[in-house]
C-alpha cells in the first residue's frame, strides 16, 4: 500500500538500523523508521516538552510532556495523522508516553479505538516490569485492540535449554546457583567457561576471534559484555595490563556496521543488543555477589538473543577492571 504513510518505533538504536537496513531492501518507502526518543524529540526541536537529556528520559515527567506534545501536534492547522504505527519492544517505552502517541497521531478522533497500530512487546524482557506497572499499560492498550499471544519462544526453537535456564534467572538467588545449575545439564548446548583473571579471559576471546574468522561464522556471531565489563574497551583492557598480552581487535558493533558483512567478531553489550537476534552468541560477564533485579535482566536479555547456541564466560576476579 504505498499510498499509506506510516511510522516504525523502537527503543533500542541498533534495531532501528537494522529494520531500516531491511525496509529499504525491501523497497518499502513509506515507512520511516526512527528511535522513540529521537522521533519525539524531531516533533518537539524547540524542546518545549521533550528535552533532551537523560535525566528527562529517566523521569516520570515523559508521559505528561509527550500528551503535552501530542495536543500541541493535533492543534496545528496542517495536521495529517499517520495512517499506521508500529512500535516493536513496546515494553521499553509503555511508560513513556506511547498510548498518547498511538491515539493522537494516527486516529481523527484521538481515541485508541480508532487508532490504527501494532504493537509487539514481551513483559519479561521488559526492565523492572512490575515497578513500571507494564502489564497495566499493555492491557490498557489490548482492550482496544486485537491481541494475540505467541505460544512458545519461536526463536529458539534448535536449543530449548536457552528459554528454559534464562526462565530460571529470575527464579534463583545467586549468579553462582544459577552458573552451576546450568553446568550440570548433561548434553546442553550451553557451555560455562571461568576465567580467574582478565587475562585469561582476553586470551580466550583472542582465541575465539580466531577460531570465527578461520571457519567464516562472524556473521552468526556476536560477543555481549555485561554492563560492568563494557565500561572498558576490549583493546583499552589490554593497554592497561601491558604489552605481554597480544590480542587482535575485537571492534564494537554501531548502527554503521551492524548491517554490514563481517570479517571479524564484534561486540556490544548486552542491553544495546536488545530486540537483535544471532545463531551464536558469547556471553561475557563479571562475577558479583549482588544478583538484583537489574543484573537479572540484563542476563535474560543476553541469553534470549541466541538462536541456537550460546557460550558463557565468566571472570570470577573480584578486582576491579
């Protein structure tokens, strides 16, 4: 239908590349694809409601503004409503101000009845679910909606063991429970490897690099660091530790390349590699003692990214990086 004009949102920028990587092989033109924060943000470039900052977009005060925002759209006298929104990881932004999005700017009548969306979102994967109330804004939106609900993980179906051990996150109280558990499956694809220093750990990814590049699979991999090991570099790890350690560069994946054909491992971090998928995924990960809520997620997030394959690596080092 290329005389409809629509919209596709997300939170995560690597999606955003990668979906519009994909629209345009698509040949779909008339659906700009953007980041939540940057489309809002393009409405508002006087700043009056939406501001830029991170604090702003950490608040409660998003929701309010984009209404704010939203009224202000609608009131101005060259006003043409999207014929259709797509938002995909709704959870993400539930609670910032999407409903008001999806009825003002797609219905004549502000009214989500008659608005015209579709919304894909997994509660599970969203942060601090039951403190954002999310499951409140999703069957808000559902009752004005056709809902249907997927009845199994449709992206892991090769390696059940990754949806069951990544359910059980949020059922253990210790990363270590949960490391062991997953270590005495017999025959699981899964493996767990530990690392007593960062050392060690850079020599094994340096062997991993090598091991992808000579059997051309770095574009079915992909090496997700947790939060804490990410705040450094994989080359400025081995610039701190000396010149003793030789280790070919692992680069970051960005919305430049992320659609590009790889010729060697790259790496992200588990939280931007949100919404993405890979047939084999490294998890690189700090041991802690504290396993709260948020390391909880950030883990289920990285292992529900593997299609069929998954390899953890653990520092079990307790220094600081």
């Amino acid at each position: 239908h290329p005389e409809l004009k629509g919209v596709y949102l997300c939170w995560n920028k690597l999606l955003v590349a990668v979906t519009d990587d994909l629209f345009h092989k698509a040949g779909i033109k008339n659906c700009n694809v953007y980041q939540y924060r940057s489309f809002l943000q393009e409405k508002d470039p006087r700043q009056t409601f939406i501001r830029k900052t991170d604090d702003f977009w950490d608040s409660g005060d998003v929701s309010d503004a984009v209404n704010h925002l939203v009224d202000r759209l609608r009131s101005a006298p060259d006003f043409i409503p999207y014929d259709y929104i797509i938002v995909d990881e709704s959870q993400d932004i539930f609670d910032k101000g999407v409903e008001y999005v999806l009825e003002g700017l797609t219905s004549a009548r502000r009214d989500l009845t008659s608005a015209r969306f579709l919304l894909f979102y997994d509660n599970e994967q969203g942060y601090k679910s039951e403190e954002r109330e999310l499951d409140d804004f999703a069957e808000r939106i559902s009752r004005a909606s056709a809902h249907f609900m997927l009845n199994e993980n449709k992206r892991v179906q090769y390696n059940k063991d990754i949806v069951k051990f990544a359910e059980k996150i949020y059922e253990t109280d210790s990363l270590e429970s949960w490391l062991t558990m997953v270590e005495n499956e017999e025959d699981s694809l899964i493996s767990v490897e530990r690392f007593n220093n960062p050392v060690n750990l850079l020599q094994r990814i340096n062997a991993i690099q090598k091991t992808i590049c000579e059997e051309h699979l770095c574009n079915d991999s992909i090496l997700l660091l947790s939060a804490d090991l990410s705040k450094m570099t994989i080359s400025s790890m081995q610039s701190s530790m000396g010149s003793s350690l030789s280790i070919t560069e692992v680069r970051e994946l960005n919305e430049k390349n992320v659609c590009l054909k790889k010729d060697k491992l790259l790496w992200t971090t588990m939280l931007k590699y949100k919404g993405l998928e890979c047939r084999r995924v490294f998890l690189a990960l700090k041991k802690s003692r504290v396993f709260d809520s948020v390391r909880k997620f950030e883990l289920y997030v990285g292992m529900t990214r593997a299609i069929a394959e998954i390899n953890i690596l653990v520092l079990e080092d307790e220094q600081r990086i």
